[in-house]
C-alpha cells in the first residue's frame, strides 16, 4: 500500500503549466480607480510601481487572480465574467490555478515573486460588486505575493513556478 500522504504532496510538487498574464492593473490610493497598464515595473523588496502597496512593503505587494475566476464569479452574481478592476487586484492570469503556488517562487514575466497568502475579499467587494460580492469572491480572491528579484512584467507574459536554483 502506498503512503497517500507522499502521493498527494508529490502531487502538489507537480505544477507543468504555464500561465499567462492577461491584465495588469494599479491601485493608486485606496478609493481611486483601478489603473489598467499593458506593463509595469516590479520593484524587489517593494511592490509594483504606481501601485498603492508599493511604499507598504508586507507580504501583500502584488495580488493576483485567475481569469477563470473572475468568470465564475460574474455567474454566482448572475452576470457575465467580472471586469478585473471591479476586484482591484494588480494581475489576471489565464491557465494556472494560482492556489498552486501556495508556498513556492515563481516568475511573472522578468520578475521573481514568492507566495504569501490567499487574497481574501474585503468588504469592499460588496460596494464594489453589490449585493452578495463579497460571498462571490469568497475562496476566488486569488493569492498576495511579495517581489524577490525586480523585472517587468507584460501582458501576454509566462507564470511559471521558479526552479530550485532560482
């Protein structure tokens, strides 16, 4: 009989897709409107350039979402997919469950990120999505990260998880 315990965390190790950055977004202040940018710079140690957090440092300077979340989203609300800027978060990516990420580096294009929790939605999203957003986006908020190694990040950008040696 096999240890299931080893075959699942084997199983979490094992991640060979590669996503791919399909918005880019900056918060400027905390009420101003969400900034949609083709790319921006990743700062290490900081955050995104023109983005809110940037100054804050902390484990939340970058967040991110899935695509595919943003559709599920749009439907317990009863819409079509949620426009990024409505949940303020700075990255969309396609074809990767970010939840896969739990714990691990990772690269967004030039930059290197690391994990460092789920994205939980505030209250705001309530305002923001109306009545019953913030339950839409409960467990789909997508994951917070800090930069490690700076670089630019594009939309039309890889999101792979970082080898090793990185």
């Amino acid at each position: 009989m096999s240890d299931s315990k080893g075959v699942v965390q084997q199983l979490m190790e094992t991640l060979p897709q590669i996503g791919e950055v399909t918005w880019i977004g900056l918060r400027p202040s905390r009420h101003a409107p969400v900034r949609a940018v083709e790319a921006v710079e990743a700062v290490a140690g900081t955050g995104l350039a023109g983005d809110r957090y940037r100054t804050q440092g902390g484990k939340r300077q970058v967040t991110l979402i899935n695509a595919e979340h943003l559709v599920a989203v749009g439907a317990f609300l009863g819409e079509g997919p949620i426009d990024p800027a409505r949940v303020r978060r700075n990255l969309v990516v396609r074809g990767l469950n970010l939840h896969a990420l739990k714990g691990k580096r990772f690269w967004v294009g030039d930059a290197l990120f690391a994990h460092t929790g789920a994205c939980d939605p505030c209250s705001q999203m309530e305002a923001t999505l109306g009545p019953g957003g913030y339950n839409a986006m409960r467990h789909h908020g997508g994951l917070t990260a800090q930069v490690i190694q700076g670089g630019t990040v594009r939309i039309g950008d890889a999101v792979r998880v970082a080898r090793a040696e990185d």
